[in-house]
C-alpha cells in the first residue's frame, strides 16, 4: 500500500472514531499518530521536529502555560467573589444575572480560555441558581454559548486560534484588533436572543432574592495577598501577550514564563508536608495535550503524502481563485463541519490546506510568513478562525466547552439532550456566520 493510501486510511479511521466518541479522542489520536510513524509515512524525526509535518509545540506550551496559570488563579477564589458580585450586581433579578453571567463568561473566554472558564463558572452557576430556585439549564447553555463567542476575540481563548495563530504567524493584537469587533457585535445580538427566548419567562422569589443578596463575597477569599499578588501576575501575561511582537517573544514563551512566576508564588504559600504541592501540575489537562501531539502527527501525515496540497487545488479550482468565493466557502464550510465535529481536528486539517493553497497561487514566493500574510490569504485565515470556532456553537460535539457544560448539567441532575441543545445552539450559529459573512465582505472583500 503507497504512502498516500496508508496517511488517508490512518486519518480517515481515526477521525471516524473521534466523531463517534467511542474511544477517548485522546488514545485515538495518539494511537493514529504512533501508526502513521510506524509505518513509515512520517518519520520520527519528522513527527518530532519539522515545522511542517510535525508537533506544533508552540501550541503545546502555550496551553500548558495557560492551564498552570488557571490553576492557581482558581485557589484565589477569584472566580467565585466574581459570581457572588453578578448575582448581587443583578439584584439577584434572573435575566439581569443571565445577562452578566454571559458577559464574564465571553469576557474570562478571551482572556483565558472557554474550556477554562467553563468549569470554573459552571459549578458557580449552579450552585447560585440552586438558592435562586432556577432550572439552571438556560445558564448554562448560554454561558457555553457566550465562552465560544467570547473565545473567538483573541489568540488565547480558543484552541483553533491557538493553532490558526501559530501556522499564519498571527499575534495577539491581530486577533484582538479583527476579531474583538465582530464578536462585540455578536455578543450583543445574542443578549437580544437570549431575551426572546428566556427573558419574559424567568422569576424569582422575593425571599430567595433577599438571601442571595446577603451572601458575602469575601468569604471566597482565603488569602487576600495571594490573590492580589494573581491579579497583578495575569495582567503582566495579558499585556505580554499584547506586546509580544513588540518584545520579540512568542506566545508560548509568555505563557510558559508567566506559569513559572504564578508557580514561585504558589509554592511560596505552601507548607512543606503539604500533599498538593505541585497539584497545579497533576491538574493541568493533560489528556487535551497529549491529544493535540497525536493530531498534529496525523495532520503532518496528510501534508507529506500531499493529500493536504490537492485539496488546495481544488478549491482553487472550484473557486477560480475567487477571494470572495473562496472566503465564504472557508467560512460555512468551517462552521457546518465544526458544528458536526470536534473543531480541534478540523482546524488541524484546515491550517496546512491554507498555506498549500497560497502556495498554489503564489508560488514565486519563497518567505513563509510574506506567503501567508498575501492580501488574498489573510481573510481566509480570518474566515477560518470566525467559522470554526463559532461553528462550534452548532450541536453539543461541537465545541469542547459545550462537552464540559453538558457533563457538569448531567451530574448535577439536569441532563442537557442533544436537541435541547442544537434547538437553541444551532440558530445562534448561523445567525453568527452571517453577521460574521458581512463583516468579512466589508472589512476584506468589497474592495476585492
């Protein structure tokens, strides 16, 4: 068997198995990438250490760097005094504390990550909505679908971004400066949405009320130095971020630097016999990790044997080089598919078609990063990030978020079905994608 056929059998197998949810994404892709190096598509060296058919580590380390951060600023309770003051900030009014719950959660998506930020408001929510009286199922479907918005403004908030920012050599500020519009603009049609549809149907108890306003959000704050000391860290790393062009950083390193300094300060509180010294290490997730060293392996698979490099061919193609046409079609293609699957996977696929369709169109360039920053490149990479990470909103497999929230509502006893989902998910999609499709025309296309 050639080459070629063995990479579209490995990937095509694998990537079946990750859209059935049979076996854990994780051993899938691991297994997949350990079988595309065994049989000699790609070589160990390749997987290990070449730009183009191996390991993004740039990817790697800037989640890792992420998670350790997250991990520590969660023993601050910062996250908990943040619930506590929007459920008091509303008046404990259940549209009002929806409303700002949606926006801290879009907000800590940006600057954070959604997955993040989920499991840490989620349990919050929960419990708010527990001495509220509420069915908390609306919060959190909306709180899923705020993180993915949210997520989609900077280069840290959503996975895809991570790796789009990686591959087109994008920065933090690039993210912000085009994407943080856009998703404004979305975010605000959604709050619209949201109360047409639970707006006029939520009420409360007066008396529950009055206990929620009497709760006292300092209580969360076990050590108020320690979290000043977070505080003052996380805006280091976010102005890092936004400067690392500037100071000749990359993401990865920011974050890899910042994660060192919050771990001196949070081994500095603890005492010596203590158990969980270096728990914000064990907590980090390392199965997502390890699943994006195997997927990137897969992908690199698909570069080599050049299977990557005919699709951008064809869309050339079917497009003519058409920079309108091709942009719509990066753009709901990559909402429909992230919405039926996994966008972590598809956007692994999407990156390497992208630069191998610049190459199809520019081949007289030989700079990588003059290539991909081509004025008739550059909105598809936008194209690419708007479609699959707000795609991700369609269905509950989605998004990695929307996995998270459904599993935290299912153990607290209010299991979350896929249509219940997809009934409220999949219209905010598409109204998403078009709101996103005529941004992009008039940003990048009308003059094109």
């Amino acid at each position: 068997m050639s080459s070629l056929s063995l990479a579209l059998l490995i990937f095509g197998v694998c990537y079946l198995v990750i859209m059935t949810e049979r076996i854990h994404k994780t051993i899938v892709a691991l297994f997949g990438a350990a079988v595309m190096i065994g049989l000699g598509v790609v070589s160990q060296d390749e997987a290990f250490y070449s730009h183009e058919f191996g390991v993004d580590y740039n990817v790697v380390f800037l989640l890792i760097g992420m998670m350790v951060i997250i991990n520590i600023v969660r023993e601050t309770g910062l996250f908990e005094v943040m619930a506590i003051w929007a459920a008091q900030r509303a008046d404990a009014k259940p549209f009002r504390l929806l409303v700002l719950l949606a926006l801290m959660t879009a907000g800590l998506s940006a600057m954070l990550d959604n997955v993040t930020t989920v499991l840490l408001m989620a349990p919050v929510t929960l419990s708010i909505a527990k001495r509220l009286e509420l069915n908390p199922v609306a919060f959190l479907v909306t709180e899923a679908l705020a993180s993915n918005i949210g997520g989609t403004a900077t280069l840290v908030g959503d996975p895809p971004n991570i790796m789009i920012a990686s591959k087109a050599e994008l920065g933090y500020l690039d993210f912000l400066a085009v994407l943080g519009p856009v998703v404004v603009l979305i975010l605000a049609v959604f709050l619209i949405v949201i109360w047409v549809m639970f707006g006029r149907n939520m009420t409360v108890a007066l008396h529950l009320r009055t206990g929620v306003q009497a709760l006292n959000s300092q209580d969360a704050v076990t050590d108020r130095a320690f979290l000043t000391r977070c505080l003052w860290l996380l805006g280091i790393v976010n102005a890092g971020f936004c400067l690392h062009s500037l100071i000749h950083l990359e993401p990865a390193t920011i974050a890899l630097l910042g994660a060192s300094l919050f771990m001196l300060i949070g081994h500095a509180r603890r005492k010596p016999e203590d158990d969980e010294e270096l728990s914000y290490l064990t907590d980090v997730e390392w199965k997502t990790i390890f699943f994006f060293i195997g997927l990137f392996i897969l992908v690199g698979g698909l570069v080599k044997v050049g299977v990557i490099r005919y699709l951008a061919d064809q869309l050339v193609a079917v497009t003519q080089g058409n920079l309108a046409g091709s942009t719509m079609a990066v753009l709901w293609g990559s909402a429909l598919l992230s919405a039926a699957v996994d966008n972590i996977p598809y956007v692994a696929a999407m990156n390497p078609l992208i630069v191998d369709l610049a190459r199809s169109l520019h081949p007289e360039i030989a700079d990588y990063a003059t290539l991909v920053h081509q004025a008739d490149i550059i909105p598809l990479w936008w194209a690419l990030a708007l479609g699959a990470c707000l795609g991700g909103n369609g269905t509950i497999i989605g998004a990695s978020a929307n996995v998270v929230i459904v599993d935290l509502a299912r153990k607290a006893g209010y299991p979350i079905s896929f249509w219940q989902f997809f009934k409220f998910g999949f219209p905010v999609m598409i109204g998403s994608i078009l709101i996103s499709s005529l941004y992009l025309w008039v940003l990048f296309l009308r003059a094109a």
